[in-house]
C-alpha cells in the first residue's frame, strides 16, 4: 500500500493546482477513496472541498481529519521525474503529501469495525490564500457534519524526520495582508511641486512599520510586519510618478493584538496621505485567525505519538506561519500537529522542496492511533479549552 501512496503523491505532485483551481486534483482524490466505500461523499463543498464519511455502529463521535488540495504558485525547480509539469506552479508546501497521507486512511478504515462513531476525511481548498477553510464551514451542507473533534497536520522541515512538534494552546500565528495604494498627480520630474508623488509618504509608512516590530517569538505582543511587494513610477527619469503600492503582510499572536495593530496603522495612514495630499485605498488580503490547539486534543497527539514510538517535541512558542485550520480549531475541539520533514529538506515555499515520501507511513500511523483513541473514549478532558 506505501507504494500505491507513493505513486499518489507524485501524480499529485506532477499536476498541482493553485487556490481555487483545484478540480483535477479533487477528481484525483476521489478516483482513489471510491474503491474504498465511503458511506457518503460530498463534493464541491466550499469550492472543489471533499468529504469522505465513514459510519461505524452506533452514534458515537465524529473525528473530521482535514488536509488542503492546493499547490502554490512557484516555478518547480528540481529535476527528478515526478516534477511539476505546470508551468508556475508546484507543491512547495508539502499538500500532496497532505492529501496522501489523508487519502491513505481510506483503505485502513474500510477494513475497520469500530462500534461507534464516524470518522470524515476532508480535503480542503484555498489554504494558500486563507479563504477555504472558512468557505467549507459556510457551506450549508457543511452544517449537517458538526464534528465533535478536528484534527490535522502539517510537515515542518529542520527538524528530524518523523518527530512530532506540539505546541501548547496555539499552533500558529493570526496573519492578515494588506495592499495599500496611493493615488496622488504625475508631473514633470523637473516640476514635482505641480504633481503628489507618493514616494514620500511610502518611505514614511515603511520606515514606520518597521519601528513596530516585535521580533521575539516569546514576547506575547510578538509582532512581525513584513514588505511583501512595491510598485511606483517607471523607468522614465522625466516623470514623477502619482501612483504607488505597498503590500505588508503583518503577523501577531492574537487576534485582539492584531485588530489593534490594523486600527494604528488605519491611524497613521489617514495622517500620512492628508500631509502629502494623497487619495488611499486599502483591501485586506489572505486572513488566517490563529490556530488554538485543545489541551485534551494534544494530549491524545502526544498519546498517539509514544504509542507509535515517535519522538515529541513540545515547542515552546507558536509557528509564526499562517494556517486557515483556524477557523476549523475556532468552532470546533481539536488540534494541528508538526511532523518533522528531515533536517536538511528545503524550507516550505523554497522552489527546491519536495515532500519526503518517508512521512507518509509516520503520518497515516499518527492519524490512526488518534482515531483509535477518540473511538475508544467518551470524553476527551478539556479542562485548559
């Protein structure tokens, strides 16, 4: 069977699709799972989502293990067989192994005969950009699921094959992205004072951001604002230019700290563009709430982790990424769990990474000894929720 999910995951990874285009790769998933008698399968759920349902006896809970069909929008840059054959695009974050791993409890439940419960396999669309986790959980029929426990993964590369990394309370970062754009007047470049060039007012926004960083992942009012992207002018040396952007994508803890952080700069904008006379235009982009772990749900990951003999790693400080499992962790007990990609795998979104295919077996063993024991218990204790 590792060998069937290997191929699997390299045909996923040969043609990868971005947020919201992910058609082939759910007709992909569902080509597998059929052979493997679902009791029910929901398709198109929040875009291209799937849900794969098996039914076990009598009522009991529902465990929703989730995973993310998107690929990103990177040139492939390795050479190896199974590389990308999208021009631009490729799995620089580890989602084909994801789904891999997801799809491979398929044919493990089929052959199960738990007494009660249900157990949905789900494959979600648009994490890359934050918007799928949340359009699935919109979904009317979504509504009929109400999971009693949520619970994913995630491959994290530097860190020693198979270990497993739990984060107590908080998994990941609240990430928002903003493009902010800047409308003045172009005028001669011998003549800037008959025009608004918005260079002035960038460079103050910039500079001002930066003195709001709060580096140290330990510091609870932790705050990163990262330039993410920089348009102006053009290569005319005649011309001032009356239009500009600036992308920033801005990470906290919270959510609260956040939502203050957005209001200050809201503040500084307005003041800025009225001293230098210039129209403002702000769309918010690419929302992950911060991802919030279940103490009983971590618990069962730690218990699932010795059972299978892997190593555990309780990291100290949350990831400083993005991860839309949020919105699932926001409205319903669970957790996300790191699974260690090796010591020397490229980093995530490096066009050199490649999901190591020596985690799919580590990773269907995690998801089947946390499935064994939310079946086999009444109640998980979230006293710390």
């Amino acid at each position: 069977m590792i060998a069937t999910l290997k191929d699997l995951r390299r045909s996923l990874h040969q043609y990868p699709e971005v947020s919201g285009s992910e058609a082939l790769t759910a007709r992909r998933i569902r080509t597998f799972i059929d052979p493997y008698a679902p009791d029910e399968v929901m398709e198109g759920v929040g875009g291209h989502g799937l849900l794969f349902i098996y039914k076990f006896g009598a009522a009991g809970p529902t465990i929703l293990v989730r995973c993310e069909l998107d690929a990103l929008p990177i040139e492939e840059v390795n050479n190896f067989e199974h590389r990308s054959r999208v021009d631009g695009v490729s799995h620089k974050c580890g989602h084909d192994g994801h789904m891999t791993i997801v799809a491979g409890l398929a044919p493990w439940l089929h052959q199960q005969s738990f007494d009660r419960g249900k157990v949905i396999l789900l494959f979600q669309p648009s994490e890359e950009t934050g918007e799928g986790a949340k359009a699935m959980l919109d979904d009317p029929r979504f509504a009929a699921i109400r999971p009693d426990y949520v619970f994913a993964l995630h491959n994290i590369p530097g860190v020693p094959l198979h270990q497993v990394i739990l984060v107590p309370r908080q998994f990941s970062a609240t990430v928002q992205s903003i493009a902010i754009r800047f409308y003045g007047q172009t005028s001669h470049a011998a003549e800037p004072e008959h025009g608004k060039n918005p260079a002035w007012a960038m460079a103050e926004i910039t500079r001002l951001t930066a003195t709001w960083t709060i580096p140290d992942p330990a510091d609870p009012n932790f705050t990163l604002i990262t330039p993410v992207y920089t348009l102006m002018g053009q290569k005319d040396y005649g011309i001032s230019a009356g239009y500009g952007e600036l992308h920033f994508t801005m990470r906290t803890w919270s959510v609260e700290n956040m939502e203050h952080l957005i209001k200050r700069l809201e503040h500084h904008l307005d003041t800025i563009c009225r001293q230098y006379h210039l129209r403002l235009d702000t769309e918010y982009l690419d929302y992950f709430p911060a991802t919030v772990n279940s103490d009983g749900a971590n618990e069962l990951i730690r218990t699932a982790a010795r059972d299978a003999g892997l190593a555990v790693f309780q990291k100290p400080v949350p990831f400083k990424f993005g991860e839309d499992f949020g919105w699932f962790a926001q409205r319903y007990t669970g957790a996300m769990f790191g699974l260690g990609a090796g010591m020397d795998t490229p980093v995530l979104h490096n066009e050199a990474y490649d999901f190591p295919d020596a985690l799919i077996d580590s990773g269907m063993e995690m998801f089947q000894r946390i499935i064994s024991l939310c079946l086999a218990t009444d109640t998980i204790d979230d006293s710390g929720w």
